[in-house]
C-alpha cells in the first residue's frame, strides 16, 4: 500500500512564533538593509549571521572547488536565516539574493542570548530548522520524482540562479533538447510545459535563450510537489 502524501508548509513565519515581549527583545539593536539581486549576501567564512527575511526571495547553496553548485533552499518572506544557536558552529553554505530583498540582520549576541534562556526561542529556531531540512528533502526529490513541469521549473531556477552571480541576469542560455535531456523528458513534453510558462509569463524565450521573469512563481511551482 502506497502511504498517503500530506502538504506540509515548508516556510515559516519566524517571528511570529515569539510572544510579543520575545519579539521585541529580538528585535533590540536589529539593522534593516535593501540587499540587490545577484548579490552573495553571505558565504563559508565570514561573520556569522541571523537575518529574516521581510521581503524577497533568497537561494541557499552549496558549491564545492569545481564550481559547481548545488541548491539547498529557497528562503522567503518572514523565514530566518543564520547561526543564532548558543553554541556557535560555522555556516557552510552561500546565501544568494535571487530577487531584491529587505533583509533584518539581528544582533547575534542578543539572539543568542534570548535562545540560551528562552525555550520559546530555541523552539522557534527549531521549527525553522525543521522547515529548512524538509525543504531540502524536497528540492532533493523534486529532480527525480516531480512531474515535468516541476522538474523543469526547478531546472531552470537553479541555472538561471547560477548564471545570475555571473552575468546578474536571471537567464539560461540552452536549448530545449539540452532541458529535455536535463530532466529526462522528451523535447515535445519539454516544449508543451515551456509554452504554458511563457503564457503565463513567468519566462520568456529566444534561440538558446529562456529568460526567468518572475522567480517566485517557479518557486511555488516546485513547491507545489508533495513529499
């Protein structure tokens, strides 16, 4: 018997997990910056961070020597990104600014001071952490068990992604036979889902060429796969 598939939200509205006077205890000392698309807001090395998301769309992931990456997660508005654990241990990943996004940086001595003594806090880091590791899952499962549309969207967000911190277009520069072959379709199946995405507008083509309009709504294509 196959077992059943429930929807499970993978974002969650950080802040909103707080009391009030948690809320504002954390938000003591916090910076709001506008961070610009393309730009790398955070990778393996520097200071540690913790930042929530008050609007945009932020791509998390792994690169090794080679160049090649791989995607984490896809962050967005009211989740949080960071180290705020009283323990400190270092971030391995790179944080992306896929869309422009307004960005809250939180005092990291505040936050993880409020974490060390308040349970509410901690839980609140951990159902973040909960939320980030399904949706790891997910992006791990869509590439091999999403329907077409879901594989493609995912195929061409991480390349555009990609070629975003290089050219700071979101753009991929292929062929339809090259995507087919890329998600193990047929060029026709490939060519009937890229034409629903340029209908609705969420891409736009040329020979060799598929512009990403509107990343958000590849995003809530893949997340519409149900793990």
């Amino acid at each position: 018997m196959v077992p059943s598939r429930h929807l499970v939200r993978e974002d969650v509205d950080f802040l909103s997990l707080l009391s009030a006077a948690n809320r504002r205890r954390l938000l003591q000392g916090a910076t709001q910056a506008v961070v610009p698309a393309g730009t790398i807001a955070y990778s393996p090395g520097a200071p540690d961070v913790a930042v929530v998301i008050e609007e945009g769309l932020v791509r998390v992931y792994w690169s090794v020597p080679d160049g090649r990456q791989a995607t984490v997660a896809f962050v967005h508005k009211n989740e949080m990104i960071g180290t705020p654990f009283p323990i400190r241990h270092a971030m391995w990943f790179y944080v992306q600014i896929v869309s422009e996004s307004t960005v809250k940086y939180m005092n990291l001595k505040t936050f993880r001071d409020l974490a060390a003594r308040e349970v509410e806090v901690m839980a609140a880091i951990a159902a973040q952490q909960y939320a980030r590791v399904r949706n790891a899952f997910r992006l791990i499962a869509v590439r091999s068990l999403g329907n077409v549309k879901e594989r493609l969207a995912f195929d061409l967000l991480e390349r555009a992604c990609q070629c975003q911190l290089t050219s700071g277009r979101l753009e991929v520069k292929t062929t339809q036979a090259d995507l087919a072959d890329s998600i193990a379709s047929s060029r026709e199946v490939v060519s009937r889902a890229m034409r629903d995405l340029r209908v609705a507008g969420i891409v736009e083509t040329a020979p060799g060429l598929v512009r990403v309009n509107d990343p958000h709504r590849l995003v809530a294509i893949v997340r519409d796969f149900v793990l």
